[in-house]
C-alpha cells in the first residue's frame, strides 16, 4: 500500500510485514480532490496546498505527527485510479487498511467552529453528509481508534465516546460500535439496513462499499449498474448460511429473487440469523435460480407455499417475535418470491394474552424441502396462464363485498395430515384458489339493537363503553366455520374452524376449533344447509372468550399474524389462520427440544 510521509508529504510504498503504524482519514468527497498525479508533483502540491482538496491531505499529516506517527493514508491521493487493477485491489483491501489504522480521523467538512443561528455543533455533527455516504460506513466501523474533526480541525470526540448519538443516527448497536461485537454476528438483514439510507455517486459503488462490511472479495466492473449489487449478493451466498438475505420486501424492489438495493432491507435491524436450535441447509445459486430447503406452509391453494426462513425478527418495544416466511407462487417445488398481496409476512411467535405461557409458539413442522426460487420470468414462461389466473384470483373485483375490509388466510404448517376441506359456510366466502376466507354474514342481535338505540352504525367508534359480550348481550361479528374431514376413519370424523372477525367498533378477531357432529354433515342434503349451521355454531360460540389460539383434541388453531395485502386485495387487512391436525406429534416435538435446551444450559 502507499502511505504519504508525514515529514516529506512524499508518497511511500510498502508491503507485507514492513508496513509501519499510520493514521488514516476518512471525508465526504468534494468538487477538487486530490489525485495521485496531482500530489505527487511537487509543483502541484505546493501550488495548490491551501485548496480545500489539498488542505485536508496536509493538515491529516499534520495530525499524524502531533500524534507521533510518520505516515498518513488518504484514499484521494494514495491510490492510482487510472489504473483499474489497482483500484481494484485498493477497494477490496479497505476495510483491512480501515481496520489496521492505528487513528483514523474524521474530518467532517460541514461542521464548522462558528455555526449560524446558534445551531448546536453536535446537532450539526449529527445531520452532517457524513453519516449519508455509502463509503464512510466501513470507515466508521473498521477502525477501533476514530476521532471527529470540525472542519477547522478542531476535536469534537472520538467514536466510542459519541457512541450513543452515532448509534442513534445509523440505527447500529452501540456494542458493534464499540468493537464488542464482531459484524458476522450480525445478520445480513441488519448489516444492510446499515446502508438503507446511504448514497454513494456511482450506482456500483453501493456494492463495493460494502464488501468489507460482510467480508467479500469480487472484480470491479464499473458500467453494471445495480447487477453489482445483485453480484454481492451471490457472492454473500456462497459464504453465508443467513436466510435474511431473503427478507425484503420485494414490492420495494427492482428484482423479486434478490435486492436491488441495500434500502429494501430498512426493516432489517430487527431481523436475526438462525432462532432454531438447527443447522441451516445449504443452499447456492444454479441456473434454475436459486436452491434452498426450508419448511413449506401449506395454503389451500395449489399454487401459494410459506417459505419458512432459520431467521427471527424481534420487536424489542412489543416484545414480540416472528419468524419469517416468503410467500412463494408455483409448483413442482419451482416457484417465484410474490409481489401481490404480500411478499413478507412475520408470522407471529408470541401472544400477549395471559395463555400465552400455555401455547406452543411455533407450529411449523421441522421437515425441510428442497426447491428453487427463480426469477419471474423463468416460472411464468413455464406456467404462465396458470400462474396468471392464480394471481388474479386475489383481485376479488365486483364481487368483493364493500364491507369486506378484513379476511383470513388459511394456511397448515403442518400438512393436513390425511384431512381434506369438506366445506365451507358461508361457500361464498371462501376463495379457494388464493386460500382466502373473507367472512361476510353476521345474525342480527340484541348488541346491534343497543348501537342502533344509541344512533350508531357499523363503522361508528363513540361508544367509549361498550357492554361486555354475555347471553344478553351476545358479539357482533363477520363469522363463519370451515369444516375439514378425515375420511380415513370409521365413521369419517369431521371438525369445524369457528373464524369470526368483530365489527370495526372493537376490530378484534377469533379462531376456535369446533366439534362437528358426523350427523350434520351427513345428515343427507350435501352441502347441509348453511344456515343451520351457522345456528348451530353460534349457539355454541356466542358466550366463549375470543382467544387467537385453541386446542382440542388432535387440533390446534392458531391466529396470531396480521399483516396488510398490498393495495388492499383480497381485503385491507388479513389474520393468518395456521391449522394444525396432529397436535400429539407437536407436543413431542416441543418436548425434545426443550430437552435439547436443558442440555444446552
């Protein structure tokens, strides 16, 4: 590397071993920099010393000699750019170079000693260009000694003593800050949403800022555009086994299979690698797209799969958890990251009620499956008019109830073990093909009777005290049931998912497992009458508390998750159901890994 003598202000080469302890500095580039050619001409140098390009380069050398140092490193003038090779190289060696600095200064050139209207200097260190570059992210975590100048070269404090106010304005933990905590423990997700907010002049230079920051060499190709940021990814996946790579929201991209750009990933700093006391699978890029095994949530749809990815997002201030999944579209374990309705869901791990210590918090199954996900091109050429329809089929159009502003989406993480849909009541409120339930059918009540004796109506929020659910008083709600069967057994058994949503006024919802009697759904008209069970059902549900989560028998009934379908279809905002039917296996699997957590203690 070159290092520029603090002394001479000659530019020096060293190698290997033999090169000595430096300062280095880090700045917002302007108009005139420094070049190489240019530093190293003395004439040059000299003449143009007191420009604000040059005049940094000398007073960083000044530094480094108060500070007992002989060399300095400035990125301007201590590499050739009209060499492409050495670019390279000098790009993919700067976080080492960051690293290995014994100080590295902060020269913050929008930071002055006499500010205007008497701005506080550390509110103007806190808004300063700085903190918005792409390639100053690296300069700030690489170094383990870094030191904040003002613009005249005045201190105004070093990193570990600004901790709070720099972590404040990057969203980055204080402990990675401070250097207590290495950047691969971190997950991908959240080292990129480091950067969400960043810019860098050249569209590839977003991915070559970051190569240190996840430890990755890869050729500069300056003319690719945003495929270099795809690049890193690919290249982040042949090191890393961090589903969170996977977790932005592709209706913010450019791309559906891989990011465009590290501000997709803004939500990241919530995500974190591998929550589940297992490895995660392999998996690489092919020419199919790319291959992966995870656990795959069943929906009713034949062509709509939940990618469950080995990563967690926690919500610190909710104290809540969730485990993300990629809806995926497809078949024949081909298929393509969803943009329409929704193309993330954090499936909720934790509950606040007060059962919530009595619920099995995830029941995803544990058995992987291998399969590709490619770009949309490459599926929808192969099953274009199937995929077509199916993706239409969230565009409920006309037939899309005004009311209809809520829905389920049904989905089985653990297979349907043996059990097929036998019906649905209301029918018409089931769409099958996008695994949708928008209940649409209430009974009137005693309750509505109360709001119409107050001059209320549906979507009215006044009654700052409604009366609590009883007999008399019974709650008003879009419901209906699903009735699943098994037919395997003798006579065939039959259970029923009560679904219902509150009317705005209280916007809450409940899922309850419902015994159907055989003789219902036997009883000889087929399907039996919708009404009649409905009745039935409600005569069996109006009095019961509305829990999200039930159990009875062999089945549990989860509806934790709501998330918002994008642009509104098939409804505004949607409860994921998870219908589990072979609760004994779950047990014993939770069993086991509490087992292995007590071993792990």
């Amino acid at each position: 590397m070159r290092l520029i003598n603090v002394n001479s202000y000659e530019v020096e080469e060293f190698y290997g071993s033999a090169v000595p302890k430096y300062a280095i500095l880090s700045h917002t580039w302007g108009d005139a920099e420094a070049s190489f050619q240019q530093w190293t001409s003395r004439l040059t140098r000299l003449r143009k010393m007191n420009r604000p390009g040059f005049s940094k380069v000398f007073a960083a050398c000044r530094q480094a000699k108060v500070d007992g140092l002989r060399y300095a490193w400035v990125d301007t003038v201590c590499i050739d750019k009209s060499s492409s090779a050495e670019l390279s190289e000098a790009i993919n060696s700067m976080y080492a170079w960051y690293a290995q600095a014994k100080v590295c200064y902060v020269h913050l050139s929008d930071v002055t000693d006499h500010p205007v209207d008497n701005i506080d200097t550390l509110d103007m260190l806190r808004h300063s260009r700085w903190f918005s570059r792409g390639w100053t992210l690296q300069e700030m975590l690489a170094p383990a000694n870094l030191v904040f100048y003002s613009l005249e070269w005045t201190l105004l404090g070093t990193k570990n003593a600004l901790a709070v106010l720099i972590s404040r304005v990057t969203g980055i933990d204080e402990v990675c800050i401070h250097k207590k905590k290495r950047l691969d423990e971190y997950s991908i997700a959240q080292r990129m949403a480091w950067a969400a907010n960043r810019q860098t002049t050249r569209p590839e230079d977003m991915a070559y800022c970051l190569l240190g920051i996840f430890n990755i060499s890869m050729p500069l190709l300056y003319g690719e555009g945003d495929k270099a940021f795809r690049r890193l990814q690919e290249e982040i996946l042949k090191v890393s086994d961090d589903h969170s790579i996977l977790s932005f929201d592709t209706n913010l991209s450019d791309g559906s299979l891989f990011a465009h750009h590290p501000s997709v990933f803004r939500d990241g700093g919530r995500v974190h690698p591998n929550h589940a006391l297992q490895l995660t699978a392999p998996f690489s890029m092919t020419n199919a797209g790319l291959s992966i095994a995870t656990p795959l949530i069943q929906t009713l749809s034949p062509y709509w799969v939940l990618a469950v990815l080995n990563c967690v997002e926690v919500d610190h201030e909710k104290m809540q958890r969730s485990v993300l999944c990629l809806p995926l579209f497809g078949k024949d374990k081909r298929f393509m990251r969803a943009r329409h309705p929704v193309s993330l869901i954090s499936k909720r791990l934790d509950s606040p009620s007060l059962e919530a210590r009595d619920e099995i918090r995830d029941l995803t199954t544990r058995t992987e499956t291998s399969y590709f996900i490619s770009y949309f091109s490459r599926v929808y050429s192969v099953y274009g008019t199937e995929m077509d329809t199916a993706m239409k089929g969230f565009d409920l159009g006309a037939s899309k109830p005004s009311h209809s502003h809520r829905g389920f989406m049904i989905a089985f993480p653990r297979g349907m073990a043996g059990y097929h849909l036998h019906a649905a009541f209301p029918s018409k409120d089931l769409h099958r093909d996008i695994s949708f339930f928008i209940p649409t059918t209430y009974s009137v009540s005693n309750l509505d009777r109360h709001y119409i004796s107050l001059g209320l109506n549906d979507d009215d929020n006044e009654d700052e005290n409604p009366p609590s659910p009883t007999a008399e008083f019974p709650l008003v709600a879009d419901r209906g049931v699903l009735v699943f069967q098994n037919p395997n057994t003798n006579p065939p058994t039959f259970v029923g998912i009560y679904l219902a949503l509150e009317r705005p006024l209280l916007a809450g919802w409940t899922a309850k497992v419902i015994p159907i009697p055989t003789s219902l759904m036997l009883s000889g008209s087929d399907p039996p009458d919708e009404n009649r069970v409905l009745n039935i059902i409600d005569a069996e549900t109006y009095d019961h508390p509305w829990p999200h989560y039930d159990l009875l028998g062999d089945v549990i009934v989860s509806a934790r998750t709501r998330f918002d379908p994008i642009g509104g279809e098939p409804c505004k905002e949607a409860i994921m159901v998870e219908i589990v039917f072979d609760a004994e296996a779950v047990f014993r699997e939770r069993d086991y890994h509490n087992l292995l957590i007590r071993e792990e203690v």
